[in-house]
C-alpha cells in the first residue's frame, strides 16, 4: 500500500472527526482539559500549552462541523462507487 494523497485526506478526516465528537463533559473534563479547565490568561500574558490545544479542540468544533458533513458525504460516496 502506498502513501497518497488520498490517504492523507482520510487521515486528516478521520482525525477531524475524532476531534469533533469529542464530548467536552464526559471525556475532557475527566482530564482537566474542559472548559472549567483552561485558565482564561491575561493580557500580554503567554497561554499555556493546554489552553492552547482546548482553544485548537474548540475552534475545530465550532468552525468544521459543517465541512466535516459535506467532505464525509463525498468520501463515503467516493468510497462506495470506486471500492
């Protein structure tokens, strides 16, 4: 099996829909890395490397829920018509 680009797509997918269903109570919290958990820094203030990836885990959500819809349509339709 080679590397391609389409591996990498379904790679990338995959991790975004991991990403996706995270649930911020049930899963991230249990590891202090919910919303009760990121500290809101300061101005000029340096955020930690955990807020950083809840902020990464938060606009995830927020910003590819809908393209996330549309892109696993065509890869499960793709997928289905070319094995």
């Amino acid at each position: 099996m080679a590397f391609t680009l389409w591996n990498l797509f379904e790679a990338s997918l995959l991790f975004l829909n991991a990403v996706c269903i995270l649930n911020e109570e049930r899963f991230l919290s249990k590891i202090g890395w919910g919303s009760r958990g990121a500290n809101v820094q300061g101005f000029g203030e340096n955020p930690s490397t955990k807020s950083q990836i809840y902020n990464l885990f938060h606009s995830i959500r927020t910003v590819a829920r809908i393209p996330l819809i549309f892109l696993n349509i065509v890869t499960v339709i793709f997928k289905l018509i070319l094995g």
